[in-house]
C-alpha cells in the first residue's frame, strides 16, 4: 500500500470536549470579584454616581476667589542659564467657576 492511501485510511478521531482546569476558574472568579469589589468601592467614594467629585464647600461667596498654596519660592542663588521649574497649586475657593484668561503674571526678583 502506498503512502498517500494510507494517509486516507486513518480514522478520524473523536474531538472530546474541552476540560477546563479548576484551579484556573477559581483564579478567575477571584479576579472578577475582586474587580467588582474595587469598582463598588469607587463608586461609594463618589456618591454613587460614579463620576461626580465629593460636594464642595466654598469658603467664598459671590464670584471665584483663586488661592496659592504657595505665593514665593526661594530658590536662593542660582547659576545664570540655569533651568528652574516650579510647580503652582492654584485652588478655586470660590463659588462661581474660575477662568484664568492670558498667561499669569510671574514677577522675578533678583537680589544681590
């Protein structure tokens, strides 16, 4: 017999269903659980809705009101050419929404 007519001769196998491992369901279901916990947690943070920051109070009333954490930086004496970066925290404390219109005014003080 040749080879091609034995290849024709092979029976077919029987396709046997898919075993799934349990360790590797448990693993998953812990996963999705654990998914669903954090999810639940941010939303409870939230109000419930999800989306929408806590509720804020402002300390001013009538208009916006800006404040700095911080409104002078010191960095001492500095190299010319030298990059300095600083980081503004700017905070509406206002109750109307703030709009910051043009670049803000920075003042450079050089001493002595």
């Amino acid at each position: 017999m040749s080879r091609s007519k034995r290849r024709r001769a092979a029976k077919p196998r029987a396709s046997q269903p898919a075993r799934v491992n349990p360790l590797l369901l448990g693993v998953g279901g812990l996963v999705a659980a654990m998914a669903l916990l954090v999810v639940a947690v941010l939303s409870s943070q939230n109000g419930g809705t999800g989306s929408a920051p806590a509720a804020f109070t402002p300390t001013y009333t009538g208009g916006p009101r800006v404040e700095v954490a911080q409104e002078v930086f010191d960095y001492g004496a500095v190299k010319l050419n030298t990059p300095v970066e600083t980081v503004f925290r700017v905070r509406n404390v206002g109750d109307a929404p703030l709009e910051i219109l043009g670049e803000p005014q920075v003042r450079l003080v050089e001493g002595c």
